[in-house]
C-alpha cells in the first residue's frame, strides 16, 4: 500500500489473525511481507493493532515514510516477527 490519507480510524494498519477460528481452523493462516509507505493518518485509537498466531506469526511487516497523527493509545502486537520502522512519526493525541 502506497499513498494513502486516512481521516479517522480505530487503526491504522490493522492486521488480526484472531478471526472466526484461527488457529483451529482447516488451515494455518500466514501474513508475511506487507509493505506501507507514505502513509498518512490524521487521528487513530492504535497507529498499529498486530494479532499473530503463535504458531504464525505475522512477518516482514515494513512501514517507510508515513505520519500517524492523534494516536491515543499504545499499538497491541502479539506474534509479530521483523516489524520494520524507517521514517515514521508517532504523534499522541491530545
């Protein structure tokens, strides 16, 4: 994803694994390899809200060049494996 303005959201980049059956389900989902730049949020509960499994954790999540604005509380992240930051700015909420 490239590009992208956000107003208002409960998360910015949200990816959560812990969907109808998970990891009980027939198959093991797998998330790897997501890439965000210039990405721009105006205000946000979470700037990052990650549920990996345990046995599949989310991975080579990058995120370059992007702002996240009003960010009220701190991002959940559970499983999550090479989180990559470059040029990112977190501002809090007032």
């Amino acid at each position: 994803m490239r590009d992208v303005e956000i107003g208002e959201v409960v998360s910015a980049i949200d990816i959560d694994m812990l969907y109808e059956e998970g990891a009980a389900g027939p198959f093991l989902p797998v998330v790897r390899n997501v890439r965000v730049d210039r990405l721009t949020v105006g205000r946000a509960r979470h700037a990052f809200f990650i549920r990996g499994l345990e046995a599949s954790p989310v991975g080579g999540v990058s995120v370059r060049d992007s702002v996240f604005r009003g960010v009220a509380e701190p991002s959940r992240l559970e499983h999550v494996e090479e989180l990559v930051l470059r040029n990112v700015v977190l501002e809090p909420g007032r």
